[in-house]
C-alpha cells in the first residue's frame, strides 16, 4: 500500500469513529454549500422580515452586524425561503466588488438570473462578464457584386461598463417584472470599501433603493452603515441589526452542523441523545460554544481547528484534555496565518499587551512602538486583523475601540496565571 492510501485509510478510520464523513465547518458562508440545513436562530430577525415582504410595495432593509456574526448566513437564507414559499418571485444576490456602484452591481446580479433574455445576456457580455448563452454581434458582410452568400462575421465586443447603470438597471427590472410579481436583490458587504466611497455609492443608490424592486443590503455598524442609521434620511425600511447568538442556540448550531457531515444520521432535534454532539462530549460542545461567544464563524473556525487536530491525534472522542490540545493548536493557527506582516503582529501584541486598544486612550509612546504616527494609520491593520479573527471591534458608539479575540485573550490570562 502507497504512504497516502495508508494515511488516508487511518483518516477514514478516524472519521468513521465520529461518524462525519468530513469536517463540517465553513468560515463563510459563501463556502457552505447546504446552508439550509445548518441555519439555527435568528427567528425574530427573520419574522421581523417576513413581515416587511407582505406588504406591496418594495422595501430596502439593511442587515448589519460584525465580519462573522452570519449576514451573508442571513441574506441567503432570507432568498431560499422565498424561492420556496413565494410563487412568481426572482431572487438575486451578488457581492459588492470594490469601484463597483450599488445600480451595476444590481444590473449583474439580476442579468444573471435572467438567462433567456437576450438583452441581460448582451448586458453581461458587454460588461466582459460571462453570459449564460453564448452571443454574437452579427454582421453581415455582402461582398461585391459577385458575391453569391452573405458571411456571418463574428465580432468579440470590448467589455464596456453601463454608462448609465441605473437606468439599465431599471430597463432590464422593467423587462423582468413583466414576467415575475417580485424582484428581490441581495447585496453583500457594503462597506468593504472606503468609508467616503461607500457613502457616496449609497447617497447614488438612493433612487435605486426606492424603485421597484426589493433590496436586502448587509453592511458594518460602523463607519458608513451607522451614519445612514442615524440620519433621518429614511434611506431604509428596515435596519436589521444582527447580534451574536445566545449559548443554547449556539449549542444546537454546532448540532446541526454535525448533523449535516453524518454517515449515519441522528436526529438533531433528539439533544438528550449523546450522540448529537459526538465525537465532542456535552462537555467540550459547551465549551466550544462559550469559546466563540456567540460568533458563528467563531464557532465554525475553532469548531474546524479542533477537529482537525484531533483527527491527526487520532483521538476517537474530543474531550476535555483533547479540546484543549485543540484550543492551544487554534491559537497557533490564528497567530500563523500567512499574510500578515510585522507591523501587523507590533499592532496585535500592542492590543494583547493593552486588553483595548481604542482612539481615544492611545499614547504617542505605543503609536511609536506599533511604527505610526496616527490612530488612523492603523485602523486599517486593525481591521484586518478583524478579518483575520484575530481581533474584535467592541460595540461601543463613543469611541474606536479593539480587543483581542477572546479565545487569545483566554490564552494570555492563563499564560498570566503559570507565571504567578
Ligand atoms: N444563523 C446561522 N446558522 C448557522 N450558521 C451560521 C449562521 N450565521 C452564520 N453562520 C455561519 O457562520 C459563518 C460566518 O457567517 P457569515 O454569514 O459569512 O458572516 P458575515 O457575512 O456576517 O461576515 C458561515 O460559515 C455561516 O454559514
Ligand atoms: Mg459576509
């Protein structure tokens, strides 16, 4: 037997121990490929949406929340539940890509679920996007006068964006709600761009929010997203504010995603049954749910890191000496990720030294030390190291502030306590 087959033979082995077929976490959920199976919680969010969408006329609601704490999870959940339950209705959903306004970015969401219109496939085309059907400018080219046949001449068209996307845009929904009672448009990450660029997408989206089809944005509740919700401009109908999940919720997530990688099934809703939280116990699942606090992604990352390192220790259950293992092995794999540079890990160790890091109590000194001059120079490498969870904005309107991600913060406090 080959080195691999043998190690992937003693991987199976370990994970028929489990009874998962693979790990079942994702870090976003873009990855997560049966989203409808693991979604848990957000009830009254959702009730509160179900709501809005009875009524006629078309509404804008704005989901917002911290990186991970599952907008995107929420959104699409929001669009699969009306393609079940809505008759006539057309869903959509795009990510907002940098230097791209809110009416292009709509016009290519809705051109492409839109396959059998010729002029959303020509808009796609046009703009260097890959239209479902294949399309041709079609010349025809008579020859002299000796010519007998016309020649079909193909010509690639040079990508090109609208000119005027809102109103292709509002062309292309016309066309679309002649068939469908319903549009409903998703658009991700707001404000994953410049706070004076995202504020001017928003201030010319304004007539495209109140048009006729329906938008679910998601965005940060800082920054932009904040001074929209605050001014009485009425931009939308609904601001959706996603908080982190209670323990018990977080508790019958991690249930589901197990549930979702089983060979053989269990039922998720049988939570007397111990083999729900299999190959963790009672015990560690709890754990794992206080360690994310409520942050999905939290849960599904450290969820993953602990799996995997079991699965290398070749451990058949995850308890408490194993989590651990798994816990300390996370904290290793946090700090390491690649892509992050020097002055990144001066700015991490400053916030873990300090517990907060905020605008309004940072001194020269430390500034000196992470190699700047201003806060605002490195409020970009602390929202990265958000990105990268390694970091996370506290809830505060007052000021700026950042402290580390608890599961290092937990880290340092032991580290403190072996010292005494
Ligand atoms: N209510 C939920 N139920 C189950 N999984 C969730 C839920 N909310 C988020 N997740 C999962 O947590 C991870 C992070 O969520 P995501 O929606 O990508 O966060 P955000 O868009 O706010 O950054 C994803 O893997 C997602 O599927
Ligand atoms: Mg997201």
């Amino acid at each position: 037997m080959s080195d691999f087959d043998e190690l992937f033979q003693d991987s199976e082995k370990i994970y028929e121990k489990w009874n998962l077929t693979e790990s079942p976490f994702a870090e976003s959920a873009e990855k997560l490929t049966r989203l409808n199976e693991v979604f848990t919680g957000r009830r009254e969010e959702l009730a509160t949406t179900i709501n809005l969408l009875r009524s006629r006329d078309a509404k804008s609601i704005l989901v917002y929340g911290w990186i991970g704490i599952g907008k995107t999870a929420f959104i699409q959940e929001v669009l699969s539940g009306l393609e079940r339950n809505m008759k006539n209705i057309l869903t959509a959903s795009i990510k907002l890509e940098p230097n791209t306004d809110l009416a292009t970015a709509a016009l290519i969401a809705l051109a492409r679920e839109m396959p059998d219109d010729d002029w959303a496939q020509f808009q796609l085309n046009r703009m260097g996007l890959r239209p479902r059907k294949a399309l041709h400018d079609r010349k025809t080219k008579a020859g002299g006068k000796f010519v007998f046949e016309g020649t079909i001449e193909e010509s690639a068209i040079a990508p090109e964006a609208p000119q005027f996307p809102t109103l292709s845009f509002e062309d292309l929904l016309k066309r679309a709600m002649e068939k469908r009672d319903r549009v409903v448009i998703a658009i991700d990450d707001l404000d994953k761009q410049e706070p004076a660029k995202a504020r001017k997408l928003l201030l010319d989206a304004q007539g495209l929010l109140k048009g006729r089809a329906w938008f679910l944005l998601t965005g940060h509740p800082s920054g932009i997203t904040r001074d929209y919700l605050i001014s009485d401009r009425g931009l939308f109908d609904l601001p959706l504010k996603l908080e982190p999940l209670d323990e018990e919720t977080s508790y019958r997530m991690l249930i589901k995603y197990l549930a979702s990688a089983r060979r053989r099934k269990v039922d998720p809703n049988n939570s007397n049954d111990l083999n729900v939280v299999h190959p963790f116990t009672p015990e560690t699942a709890r754990a794992l749910c206080q360690t994310a606090h409520g942050v999905p992604r939290w849960l599904n990352r450290i969820g993953n890191y602990i799996l995997l390192k079991a699965a290398e220790l070749k451990e058949p259950k995850i308890d408490d000496r194993v989590f651990q293992i798994g816990l300390a092995h996370a904290r290793e794999q946090l700090r390491g990720q690649p892509g992050l540079t020097p002055q990144d890990y001066y700015v991490l160790d400053m916030v873990l030294e300090k517990g907060i890091l905020s605008d309004a109590s940072v001194t020269l000194e430390e500034l000196d030390k992470m190699k700047a001059e201003t806060f605002s120079e490195i409020l970009p490498i602390l929202d990265k190291l958000v990105e990268y969870d390694l970091l996370q904005r506290m809830p505060t309107e007052r000021a700026t502030e950042y402290a580390p991600m608890p599961l290092l913060r937990q880290a340092q406090e032991t580290e403190e306590t072996d010292f005494n």
